[in-house]
C-alpha cells in the first residue's frame, strides 16, 4: 500500500505562498491584471500550477492578496523607522517620506499597489470594497500620527483627523501616480510633495 502523501511543512508552505504572492506582485506590476494569468505566476514564482490555485482560488484573489501583502510590507517598512519621532509632525514626515522611499526602493512591484487602489479604474469589475478595507489601513495610519500632532500642538489643531488623512494619502497617492504612470516628474518631485503635505498640516517642526 502507498503510504500517504504528506502535507507541506508549514515553513515550506508559509515560504511557497510568500513566492507566489512576490511573482504575482512583479508580474501585475510588469504587464497588469488583464494580461497576468496564474499559470505565468506558478512559473515566475517556480511552483505548480494547482499550488496557486490551492492557496487563492483565482486570479482576483491573488491579486488582492499581492496588494494586500504590500500594504502590509509598507506599514511595517514604516514603522519599523518611525519610532523614534519627537513628535505627530514628525512621524507624518517620516510616514510621508519612507512612503516615497518603498516606492522607489520597490519600482518593480509597487505599481501592484496602484492598480490594486480603490482609485483605479483599472479593472472595474473586482471587489473594490474588499481591497478598500485594506487600504483603510494606511489611512487610520495617518489619521493616528495627525491626531498625536494635534495632541502635542506640532500639527493645526482645528482641521478633522480624518479629512486630514485622506487628504495626505490622497496627495501621496497622486504623487506615487504621476511619477510611475506619467513619468515626468524629476527627483525633487516626492520632496516638494513632502513638503505641501506638511506646510498643508501646519506642522511645527523642532530644530
């Protein structure tokens, strides 16, 4: 009798879904949504086929599961640096610019993220509702960083938390856009939009 076929080890299987989400994220990157299909992700990640299938069913899952995980790499990326800020204004600026910086120190797979965006238009028919929970990270983020910069008087105290954050996310977004999809913008594009942000939020910056 064959004796039965064992199961991946969760360490192998946790680094084989790690694969398979970092090929689906520089392939939708490379060529889109449309033109990406899972069995270009199963060679570009060097797995089976019916692997991909296993872990997210279908195309849409894995590409919201490839936007969701680089929400997920650019929060940590973030606070992973952030936490020695004196301040809310502070920690918005380093939120702000360490946002510019994985975008830049991740081209090959942050227009993912963009197209993924609940602002794209990209692909109309996904579930925007499901990636827009995701993206409510970043936001509530922000509006934590805007409410301790209000708290420690180093932001305007009068302007809503919330407006304030979809604000700053929104002028990140609109910079991230216009340099990877326009791609006029020259080097000094991302700090002069760093700098509208902050002068925007009324930060008081120490020295």
């Amino acid at each position: 009798m064959t004796a039965p076929q064992m199961p991946d080890p969760p360490v192998e299987g946790t680094a084989r879904k790690r694969a398979i989400i970092r090929a689906a994220q520089r392939l939708f990157a490379r060529h889109g949504y449309a033109k990406t299909t899972i069995r270009m992700i199963s060679r570009e990640a060097q797995v089976a086929f019916g692997l991909v299938a296993h872990h997210f069913g279908n195309k849409e899952n894995v590409f919201l599961a490839a936007g969701a995980a680089l929400i997920d790499e650019v929060l940590a990326f973030i606070r992973a640096r952030s936490l020695q800020a004196a301040s809310g204004a502070e920690a918005l600026a380093c939120f702000v610019e360490l946002y510019f910086t994985f975008t830049q120190e991740h081209h090959d797979i942050f227009p993912t993220l963009i197209r993924c965006s609940p602002f794209s238009d990209d692909n109309p028919g996904l579930d925007r509702q499901r990636i827009g929970r995701k993206f409510q990270e970043l936001i509530a983020e922000i509006e934590s960083l805007v409410r301790r910069g209000q708290a420690d008087g180093s932001l305007v105290p009068h302007a809503d938390p919330h407006a304030m954050a979809l604000f700053v996310y929104a002028a990140m977004v609109g910079a991230v856009r216009t340099v990877f999809l326009a791609g006029f913008a020259d080097a000094a594009f991302f700090d002069a939009t760093r700098s509208f942000i902050l002068r925007a939020a009324g930060a008081r910056m120490e020295g």
